[in-house]
C-alpha cells in the first residue's frame, strides 16, 4: 500500500502554515495530512463565483473544515472577463498574499502533485519555454512575502483519491476541471490519452523530462556564477529608477542560454519573481546585440540598455527618452 505521509516532502516547511483549499482531492488530502503530521494549519478558500453552486459548497466546506478542528477563511471574487485561466490565477494569489498579512502567516501550502507536474512540463514546452521552464514546480519558492510550498510533488492524483477513498472523505468535482478551451485540460483529458494509447506513459514521460531540465538548468547556473548582478534602487536624484546590471563583455561571452538565464535572474530581482520574458523577448533581445547593442530594448515595462562596459536592466521606461526613437526596439505583452 502507497503510504502518502512518507511521501509528503514537508521536512522544510514551517509548522505553522495555511493550505489553499478549494475543496479538490489534492487540496483535502493535503489539508489533513498536514492536521495529522502536527502542523498548526489553517484553510484558506476563494470562491471565484465560476458556478451558481460555488456560495454554497463554501458554506459547506467551512463546516467540514469546523469538524477536523480546522479555522477556515473564506475570500470571494468576481469572475474575471477576460483571461479566466490567467487572471483567476492572479486574483487568487493576490487573495492569498492579503490573508497572509492580516494573519501573519507567510508560508502556503499547495496541492499540486505529480500529474501535475507533468501536464506543466509538457505545457511549458509547447508554449515553447526553454530548460529553465521545463524544470517544472518548484518544492518551495517565494512570491513577495508568501513563502508557496508544495510537498505532494512525489505523490500521483491516482493515490491521493485512493488515500481519501480510504479515509471515508469526499471531496469537489470542479467543473471547470472538464473545460477543455483551457491549457492544462486539452493536455490532460485529450493530449495524455492520445499519448497513452500509444503506449506511453505521459506522466513518466514528462516527469523524466523535468529531471533532465533540472540537471541542464545546474550545469547553466554553473556556468553563470562568476557573472555579479549588481542592482541600485534609484538614481542620485532619489527618482524612481530601479535597475539591475551586469559586465557586458562577462555576458557576451556566454553562450544564449547562459545569457538567457542572466536576464531571468534580473527580471526575476526587478519583479520579484512574478514575471519572466519570453521566446519573442530573447530574439529581439539577440538581434540587439547582433546589432552593436544601439539604443535600448523595450521588453513590456522594463528596458534593456548597454551603459559603457555595464548591461543594465531598468524597470519602466524612464531614462528612455534621450534615445530618438529609431534607436528603440519594442516588444509588448
């Protein structure tokens, strides 16, 4: 038998932490190994209003939740218009991070596991990410004070319902888990069986591929630790001018993809992790350069510009405007 707590990779995590609960399997199996494994939990729930339903099950999760002795918070939203994928995801963390302040409790747990982690792996790469994307979820990282965990990464979706099948718990069929005008959906009920009727196993797969990421991604920062990323938070006139540089010739002489992970590191410093450039923005990026680095690169609120033996990345476009505008390159969102 496939005993989940000695999968659960929660060594790391504070025991004081919160669980993003939405009612799923993964979020109620995660929610009461961690009550049984100690930790001081509580769940947080957004309600996002996707079903004339969602009012309801909340009420019903937050008795569920009073009988394991669990406290249970409740944010409501409004659907989004637009972007429901994308901008749901936004208003949800931006939920979460307020919860976190009034409640001083900075560390979330999240339910993602390993079919998870292969539909992201195999999402990244027809979305065209590079190593660094392929590597998947991370066990832990930091989204501005929110400290994001995710301990089930080493469990399957098959175990965790086996798991609560055995604990006598039900749980929520979230019906936009059937959309399939949405990314992970089309890979997970049509792309994954496609594959699987060929004799595949997509989770293995993809899983395999995340791991030789993660050894290319090792072999890359090694590659780039003599590389200093020197930032400065605003110019000698107290404006506003947050930027992150980096020696040009040091830089040049990497290979693309040590170059590549430069920059993520700089827009990763600049917005604290919660953006990343893409393909379109690495080719105008390479055809600069290719140029002789003249004037700067817009890149979609922040700009790109060679300073004398120095590679800067500034956040905004102030500083910009001494440059006439044939100098620009421009990439948008």
């Amino acid at each position: 038998m496939f005993d989940l707590k000695k999968h659960l990779q929660c060594d790391a995590m504070p025991r004081r932490v919160a669980v993003a609960w939405s009612g799923g399997a993964d979020s109620t199996a995660l929610l009461l190994l961690l009550k049984k494994a100690g930790f001081d939990v509580v769940a947080w729930h957004v309600d996002h209003g996707w079903h004339s339903e969602s009012c309801t099950q909340a009420n019903d999760l937050r008795k569920q939740a009073q009988g394991w002795g669990i406290p249970f918070f409740l944010v409501t939203l409004n659907k989004p218009l637009r972007s429901l994928e994308a901008e749901s995801r936004n208003m949800r963390y931006d939920a979460f991070a307020k919860l976190a302040k009034q409640q001083r409790r900075f560390h979330l747990a999240l339910g993602h596991h390993a079919d998870d982690q292969a539909e992201t792996v195999c999402m990244r790469l027809l979305q065209g990410s590079g190593v660094a994307g392929c590597q998947g979820m991370r066990l832990h990282r930091q989204q501005g004070e929110l400290h994001l965990w995710r301990p089930m990464l080493g469990i399957s979706r098959l175990h965790i319902e086996q798991y609560l099948c055995e604990q006598g718990v039900a749980w929520l069929q979230d019906p936009s888990n059937f959309d399939c005008l949405l990314w992970r959906n089309k890979i997970r009920h049509q792309l994954f069986p496609k594959i699987q009727a060929y004799g595949e196993n997509p989770q293995r797969l993809f899983l395999r591929i995340q791991k030789q990421a993660k050894r290319v991604q090792a072999e890359i920062e090694a590659l780039a630790k003599h590389i200093h990323i020197r930032c400065k938070d605003s110019d000698n006139k107290g404006k506003d001018n947050r930027g992150c540089s980096v020696s040009w010739a040091s830089w040049c002489m990497q290979s693309e993809v040590v170059r590549v992970y430069v920059l993520q590191k700089m827009i990763g410093i600049l917005f604290a992790n919660s953006k990343v450039f893409g393909r379109k923005h690495f080719t105008a990026i390479e055809q600069w350069k290719k140029h002789g680095a003249h004037g700067w690169v817009s890149l979609s609120g922040c700009y790109l510009q060679k300073q004398g033996d120095q590679l800067w990345l500034f956040k905004g476009y102030k500083g910009a405007e001494k440059y006439n505008s044939h100098q620009r390159i421009e990439v948008k969102s």
